[in-house]
C-alpha cells in the first residue's frame, strides 16, 4: 500500500486515499455507525497505523449515536415458523434495548410481484434511520435485493439457502428431512413416502433433498405425493386423498399441518397411525402434542432462531464486522405416530 503524507497531522481524508475508501467509509470505521467490511477495515487499519492517524477526541462520541431501531423485513407467509420467529426477534430486542420496526411483504405461492414492496420497505428503514437490518425470507432473490443496504447499513438474512454465508442465520430443514426419514427406517419402514410443502419455498426444498438423501443411502425408491400450493392442513388431506394405501408403510410430512390434514383424511379411508402407517412431521407445533396420534416431529426452535438472529445483528452493529453463519439444528421428538411396520401377511 502506498501512503501518501498531506502535512504534519493527517486527515481522515488522507485515511481513506491510502486505504482506497471514502472519508465517510473512514469515519463509519471509528464511529462504529453503519457498516465496514471485514477487508475494508483491514485497509483501514493499516493506513492509520502507517500514518500515525488519531482521531479528534470528539469522535469517539460518535459511538453512542445509534438510534436503537433495528429493521425486521420478512418476506412471505405468516405460519407457525414465521411468527415465532417474530417472537424470538422481539424478545432478544426487549433484552438488548432495541426497537424493530417490522415490515411484511406478503406474497403468494408462486412467489411473484414482491421486488417493488421490498425496495419501498428496504428505503423506508435506511431513512428511519436503522442501525442494521434482519431480513427473513423462504424465497430466492431477497437476499440480492438488500445489497444497496449493505453499503449503509449491517444486514442478516435469515435463511436456509442464503447467497453469502457470511452474516446469515437459518435452521437445518435438510437434517430434518434425513433424520425424520432415517427415523421411520430405522424402526423397519423400507416403503416411506414424502409429503411434500410449496416448491418455492427454500424449506420445502431442503425437506425433500433431506428425504431422497436418507432413501438413497438405504438403497430405497423416493416416492414424492401430491403437489402442494402451501403449508396447510388442506394440503395433506388432498394428498391422503390420492395415495395408493399399499405403496407405503411410512410417510414424512413437509410440516406438522400436511401431516394433521393427511392423518385425518386416512382415518376417513379407514387406516389409522400407527396401527396402519407411522407418520413424522417437522416443526413441533404446540398442538402436535395433541393430534390423534400425538405426532413424531423434528422440533425446530424458531423462537431461538430469531433470537439469534437479532443477536447477531446486533453484534455486527457494534462490531462493525460480519459473523460466521449460525444454524439452529432440529432435534427429533418423539412420540406415538410411529410403530414397526405392521406384517400384512397375517
């Protein structure tokens, strides 16, 4: 690095022409307002050290200049996860101080029409103004959408299929497809059928390289049913509905609601869990306990994912610097949808 000297007493100006950045990049640095690259403050540290820089004693009052006010942008339905979510962000907030100031973007399954409502939302936080932002989606192409932010602001996506991982947070739905289907191997089931949740979202996905993943290791044929809209109940009735009741012995749901809804459409044919197939879901939802069957899920802690998520960004406002990816893993609860393939010889 070349470093240039304009007098006896650098300028912050002459910091940011040896590191290459602006004044404004230069003094966010020592504020600790907005946001500074992990390679950028690297720059900038070795131009101060080189010029012998020391910023006016004032300066340092700039670190209290925070408004408090965090900006949450979730993009998509609200369901189970999505509002607890909601609820793990507002706690680590009250905890921390902070204030959120929310914007939802809802969007249909098809997930169509959402940039323009984004960059109105994305607009409206940097003018508050924020101290950093969290943005939850399902979908693909928010995460692009925040990058003019990112000059201004901290961001975190929280997110199963983030672009950078760097700065993200996000559940494990590609273990809860294989450890929910390894579950059901495991006690003897070789036929298990998929249930599958909306295709544009990322969780669905994950879900379901998760199952084909557990079936192909074991050497068993995938059998995907149904083509589902959304996440709901209806979802799995219709599924139930035009499954062929001797191809499977047991079935992984997407999420607790397609199970409860193909639970109840399969007693109206007459077949009950566990005595005639065994079920797992994803999600642990508070009433799962309470289905008929009570069900066999993989529990995600969305509540602590939003704690995270509010933590780290909170973090990276003090900072000034990016985090690792932190990922919730799901744990398997267990319960009495599940039994040993009952022997249809008899």
């Amino acid at each position: 690095m070349t470093i240039s000297r304009t007098g006896s007493r650098p300028s912050m100006a002459d910091v940011g022409r040896a590191a290459g950045v602006s004044a404004q990049t230069v003094s966010r640095y020592f504020s600790g307002v907005g946001y500074v690259g992990g390679s950028t403050r690297e720059r900038i540290a070795a131009a101060v050290a080189e010029l012998g820089y020391r910023p006016n004693r004032a300066a340092g009052s700039l670190r209290a200049r925070h408004t408090g006010i965090i900006g949450v942008l979730t993009v998509g339905e609200l369901v189970h996860g999505s509002a607890q979510i909601l609820t793990g962000l507002s706690q680590a907030a009250r905890r921390l101080e902070q204030t959120l100031m929310i914007a939802q973007v809802e969007l249909g399954y098809e997930a169509e029409g959402w940039q323009g409502e984004v960059r109105r939302a994305v607009d409206h936080f940097l003018s508050a103004p924020v101290d950093g932002i969290v943005v939850s989606t399902s979908i693909s192409g928010v995460d692009e959408a925040l990058d003019a932010a990112r000059a201004h602001v901290p961001v975190v996506n929280l997110s199963e299929r983030p672009r950078v991982l760097d700065g993200s947070v996000g559940t494990h739905s590609f273990t809860a497809g294989y450890e929910g289907t390894g579950y059901l191997i495991g006690q003897g089931h070789t036929a298990v059928i998929h249930l599958a949740g909306p295709a544009t979202r990322h969780e669905a996905i994950e879900r379901e390289r998760g199952y084909r993943e557990a079936m192909r290791e074991f050497g068993l044929e995938a059998l995907v049913v149904g083509e589902a809209r959304d996440w709901s109940s209806a979802t799995g009735f219709a599924a139930a509905q035009q499954v062929d009741v001797d191809r499977f012995t047991g079935v992984f749901a997407s999420n607790d609601e397609i199970a409860l809804g193909f639970l109840s459409a399969m007693e109206r044919r007459g077949r009950k869990a566990p005595t005639d197939f065994s079920i797992v879901g994803v999600d642990d939802m508070p009433a799962a306990a309470y289905f008929s069957p009570p069900l066999t899920t993989m529990r995600l802690d969305f509540q602590g994912v939003g704690r995270t998520t509010l933590q780290t960004v909170y973090e990276m406002i003090r900072t000034g610097e990016s985090t690792a990816r932190r990922v919730i893993e799901p744990e398997l609860r267990i319960r009495e949808s599940v039994a040993a393939p009952r022997d249809r010889t008899r």
